[in-house]
C-alpha cells in the first residue's frame, strides 16, 4: 500500500508551474519522503513516460548507452537518477535539439549536482524542487505557511494547540510516510533503523568512493550527538578514530543524501566577535530520535536530551515550509563570543529576519529572550521579529517585536 498520497504535497503546485515553462525539472530529496509517488501521479496525469533506475535492466541501459536510452524518450520521468548521472549529458543534449518544457521530470535521491561524475551542467535548462518528508501542514492538511505568515508580520493560530505528550509524539515520528503508516513505536523504530542501515548499505555507493562502509554506522550515531550544536571536525573524528578530513568528507556525503545539513551563522562584517562554525542539523527528528535511542518516556523525563531533538523539529518544518513559501529564505542560526545565541535565523531577500528560538518547556522565562533581544539590537530596522516557540497553547507580546507562541503554530491557521 502507498501511503504518500493520502496526504497533499504542498511542492505540487510549485512544480507543475516549473514543468509548463522549464524543459528538464528536478525533484530531489532523500529516499522514502515521496518523490516516486508524486511523479507517478504527474505522469499519469500528463502523459509521460515513467522509468526508475531501480530496475536493474534500465539502470544497464541507462550507464551503457544513454544517448540510445534518451534518444527514444519523447517526454518522461527518470526516478532516481543519481544511479547514472551519465544521462544528464545525454538529457542535455536532447534539450538542446528540442526545448519543449517539460520534457523530463527527474527525481533524485542524491544531490546530483554536487556528484563529481556530472560532466556537464544543466544549468538554464533544468530546475530544482526540494521534497523532504512530510511536513506538519501536509500530515494535518494545512496551507498556511508559517514563514510567509510572520513575515507579513503576524504568527498563525494553533488550532487546537499540540502540547505535552502528542507534541512528544509528533517530534519523535518525524516526516516520513512509512514511518507515520506504522501503528507503534517499536514498528516506527524497526522501519527508521533499517532505512538509515539501507542508506548506509547502498546509496553511499552512488556518490562516493567510501572503502570502510562499517565505519559510518558509528559516525553517523556520534553526529546525531552533535545535532543542533557547532561542529569541531578534528573533536568528532578523534571519537571515532577518523581524521578532520575525512569527517568533513563523510559529513558532505550525509548532506548529499539529504540526512542532515551544516547552517551557517548569521554574520555581518562589522559583527567582529561572531563565532563563525556551522552547526549539524539533521532533517528528519524521527531519524535523529532513533539514532539517539530516545523514547517517549525518556523525552519527558530527560527535556535536554528531548530539547536537542525539538530542535531539529522546529528547523525541519521551516525547512519544508521554505521549499514552498512564496518568498526565497535562508536559514541559519546566530551565535557569540559572549554565548548569546539563536537556535534559527530566517533572513529574506531584502535582508529582513525573523528570530526563532525553541523551548521544550511550558513556561517563559526571562532568560530565554536573552539571544532574540540581542539579534534584534543588532540588526535594528532588518529585525522583522523574534518567536520563542514553546509548549504551550498562548501566543503572548514579550516586548518590542518580540512574541512566545506555541510549537504547533508552525503547522496553524491564518487568523
């Protein structure tokens, strides 16, 4: 049973406009999330021809003889094509004879611009869409945008308000279909541990030249210990017995499969004293909980350990929300010489930016406004506004442009 299309994928909209002006479309994103599903609807609907790399036979064609392969295709989906990046120079060259848009609609599992294989680039011919697992919107059929929302300058509704244990729930399951198919945590976890050890197994294969298979398992675990802080590469080497290098190395393939990704600080040049290390964050907390053996129980007994994980919840969903938000946005985080920091900092093309911290905790305190009071004196005029997202079920001003508001307003209500 395919569970992906009970749920509407907000990246829908977004790339049947790309495919009516744009010759070649990506839809790139880690394995499982439902890219397969969705092209198999578009092609159903547009008459496309659909081929997946997974088939052994195509994938012989595919690295043997794409010219032949391509040649013969007049409009089609390629799932998965980081398997044989060598059709993207044979896709290219057919583009080039014949500029119709939406010719291709390719998925990949794998960043594949990124794979040192692409002899050519398909730049000016081909776009780019994200889809990540499913975000809270998605699961609970909302629209709103929580970014373009408190940009326009007001935070959405929670609607009802997800506090204590199912807020709990929400964070340790995570995004991906499957795993939100799945009746229990025990079956939630089987299914988590077995698609990171097919991932290491398999996909790594596709994009790197990595001889010691074995020893990513251990690595991987002692990256999610790092998740939501700054990352020493030569510290977290020296715990698993690689060097500096080869963590970076490591880490870049984790990013190209769409596991985690490195944020940068959020700097200006007259910001001398900022501390200028990216932080790890995974992009999926369902993933992160397994690989830190974190369970309900554990979450609301230990909130350090909980709060990590709520972390990289609260920067997924502005992940998803960004990959189809009507504005462009980056996101980064903010931090200090003097330990004031800012778990996400969301800035806009005009250089506006919107300060997100999280607390696992239903109280406020004073303290915890410490790092938004300091980006907001910092940025003066570009400081649109500053969230505290917490456990709780009131949004509530906290002084000049600065608001707590509920965790499950990222997945509201317009007002």
């Amino acid at each position: 049973m395919e569970t992906v299309s009970l749920y509407p994928r907000q990246i829908e909209t977004r790339l049947a406009e790309a495919l009516q002006d744009t010759p070649v479309v990506l839809l790139a994103g880690p394995r499982q999330a439902g890219k397969t599903t969705l092209v198999k609807q578009i092609a159903q609907q547009q008459g496309l021809r659909y081929l997946t790399l997974d088939d052994a036979l195509t994938l012989l064609s595919a690295r043997q003889d794409p010219v032949g392969l391509v040649r013969d295709l007049d409009r089609a989906v390629i799932d998965e094509i980081q398997r044989a990046p060598q059709l993207l120079l044979a896709i290219k060259q057919s583009v080039d004879e014949d500029r119709r848009p939406g010719r291709f609609l390719l998925t990949g599992s794998a960043n594949v611009m990124a794979l040192p294989t692409v002899a050519d680039s398909l730049a000016g011919r081909m776009e780019t869409l994200d889809l990540l697992p499913l975000s809270q919107s998605e699961i609970t059929a909302r629209s709103a945008n929580w970014i373009d929302a408190v940009f326009g300058g007001h935070i959405l509704q929670a609607a009802p308000p997800a506090v204590g244990h199912e807020l709990i729930e929400r964070v340790l399951r995570g995004g991906y279909p499957e795993v939100l198919a799945r009746d229990t945590a025990r079956r939630r976890v089987a299914w988590a541990r077995q698609y990171i050890d097919a991932l290491i197994e398999r996909d790594v294969r596709d994009v790197a030249e990595i001889e010691k298979l074995d020893q990513l398992p251990r690595f991987l675990r002692a990256l999610a210990q790092t998740a939501g802080q700054m990352c020493n590469y030569t510290q977290l080497g020296g715990q698993v017995g690689l060097d500096g290098k080869t963590v970076a190395r490591y880490i870049g393939v984790f990013e190209q499969m769409y596991l985690l990704h490195r944020i940068d600080v959020w700097a200006r040049n007259r910001l001398h004293r900022v501390v200028k290390t990216p932080k790890l964050q995974f992009v999926d907390s369902g993933l992160l909980a397994t690989l830190l053996d974190l369970t309900a129980q554990e979450a609301q007994r230990e909130r350090t350990r909980f709060g990590n994980v709520l972390e990289t919840f609260v920067y997924s969903e502005l992940l998803k929300h960004t990959t189809s938000a009507e504005g462009l946005y980056q996101l980064m985080y903010y931090r200090d010489a003097d330990q004031f920091e800012v778990d996400v900092v969301i800035e806009n093309t005009g250089g506006q930016l919107v300060g997100v911290e999280v607390k696992a905790a239903a109280t406020v305190q004073e303290r915890d406004l410490r790092g938004l009071k300091k980006l907001a004196s910092l940025s003066g005029s570009q400081f649109k506004m500053g969230i505290l997202l917490y456990d709780g079920t009131q949004t509530m001003p906290l002084g000049d442009r600065i608001w707590a508001a509920p965790l499950s307003s990222l997945w509201g209500v317009s007002g």
